[in-house]
C-alpha cells in the first residue's frame, strides 16, 4: 500500500491505474477505522482492481462547539488497518493541501441537509458535500462506499452526485454494529463503561419501532412516542430527535409506507453524539 500526501501524486498514481483500464473503488473517511470502515473497504477491494481510501478529519463539517480537535487521530494504526484491507492508495492529506487560505467556494446542500441533524448541525453538510466533492474530483473513482449508519449523508451525497450530474456510482454499505446492536462509531470510544451500557437503548427503541409496525402500528406519532418512553429510562442517554421519515426526502410522515420509511435517531452520551436508523 502507498500512502499519499498531496493530490498531484495521487492525480498521477491514478491515472496511471485508469489508463491501464483498471476499476477504482474509494471508501472517504475522517480515520479512527473500525469494523464499519472495514466492511466498506472490503466490498470496494471486492468490486474493483484498485482501492482508495482517504483518511482526512475534514474541519469545514465541524461546527463551534463540536469535537475536531478531540477527535480520534492515528494515521500509523488507520494505515495498517488499511493495508491489511487490501487498500492499494492511502490518501492523508494535511489541511493546508486541501483548503488553501483563499478558499471560498462551497457545495450548498438543498432540503436534505436542513432536516434531522441539519436542524442542529447547520452548516455541517455544505462541509460534507464539500470536501466530498474535491475529493471525488481528486480521486476520480468509478464507485463510492458509504454507510448507511450516516444515512442522511448518504442521503446529500448521492443527490448532490444525481443533481451535479457527477460520473460517479454511490454504493450503500449496510451498518455494521457490536453483538449488543451498538452501532459502530468512532464517537463510541468517548463513552464510559456506564455510558456505553445505556447507549444500547439507541438500538433496542429502533427495533421496538420495526417490531410495532410488523405488529400493524403505522402511526408514526405512536412510534416515536414510544422511544420517547423508552429514553426516559436512561438517564445518561440526552435524546436529540427520534423521526420516521420517508427514505427519499426524509421529510416527515404521519404513516408508515412499508419499504419506502425510515425511523433515525440521535442522542448525546456522554461527551458522543450518535445517530443511528432503521429502515421500515
């Protein structure tokens, strides 16, 4: 595996690999790998010749107040598990290679990025879509690998690639979770033995929503009046929003339409925001 600093190399590195008529496959990530990062990894080694994976904790999606500075960086340990992933390109750039200080444009997200954690996190998807953009302009990939634990930023994603007409295939990747239904985060690793024993609940109420609505319940009203009775229960769990959306638009609905909704959640644990959902 090579690991790359600056975009002229990895320009040429690739373009290299797509003259030779090789499939490129890339996993964008902001590091702190674990077993979700890994799936994603593993599918593009899976479907494509050459792997990239970018490993960069993109400040412009960060929001006063939030963790960038706490947040996890190991670049020795990312790259090892990349390697041991059959990543082929390691991208780490530094920030100064990726945001001059004259830049000043910006990829603004329409509806999808002002609802759910759009409401709180205001400007957190134009940064998204953003450095999404550069770096699928940098790398240039035939195929893109995101989770769908971040559901709304797969959501902007593949509709700023539908609406910028971007020569790209957007790949959803299923969450990949603990035994007890955790979903895997990076965040996870600020919660303390406590914390993370109630943060299960986050999973537990979405599986109470998809069993109600297999019993028959499609008011959305009732389902999230039932996780706000669960997380009553856990004190040490902050819930932020539970809503069931419709999994295009992710507006709000007042009943379910069975295969085409969405319950998401997310709460604050601890110094850890997480978010999670489950499809209906």
């Amino acid at each position: 595996m090579q690991v790359i600093s600056t975009i002229k190399e990895i320009k040429n590195k690739l373009l290299k690999e797509r003259s030779a008529g090789r499939t490129i496959g890339f996993v964008p990530t902001m590091g702190a790998f674990h077993k979700g990062h890994i799936a994603l990894m593993e599918k593009a080694k899976k479907e494509n010749d050459v792997v990239v994976v970018s490993l960069f904790v993109n400040p412009t999606q960060f929001g006063d107040g939030e963790d960038y500075e706490d947040y996890s960086r190991d670049q020795k340990r990312d790259s090892e598990i990349a390697e041991q992933s059959g990543v082929h390109y390691l991208f780490a750039p530094e920030e100064s290679e990726l945001y001059g200080s004259d830049f000043d444009t910006y990829v603004q997200v329409g509806s999808l990025g002002e609802v759910l954690c759009g409401k709180k996190r205001t400007s957190h998807f134009k940064g998204v879509a953003t450095i999404v953009t550069k770096l699928f302009n940098i790398v240039g990939p035939d195929t893109a690998y995101f989770g769908k634990k971040d559901y709304q930023q797969l959501r902007v994603i593949e509709k700023m690639v539908q609406d910028l007409n971007m020569q790209v295939i957007v790949q959803a990747v299923e969450t990949v979770r603990d035994e007890d239904g955790l979903a895997l985060s990076s965040r996870n690793t600020y919660l303390s033995y406590d914390e993370r024993e109630q943060a299960m609940v986050l999973y537990q109420a979405l599986s109470k929503v998809k069993e109600m609505v297999q019993d028959g319940n499609d008011s959305t009203a009732e389902l999230e009046d039932a996780v706000c009775k669960m997380m009553d229960k856990r004190p040490l769990v902050q819930l932020e929003y539970i809503h069931i959306v419709d999994r295009s638009t992710l507006k709000a609905i007042k009943k379910i339409e069975d295969g085409k909704s969405l319950a998401a959640i997310a709460a604050n644990v601890g110094k850890a925001r997480l978010i999670d959902n489950i499809e209906l």
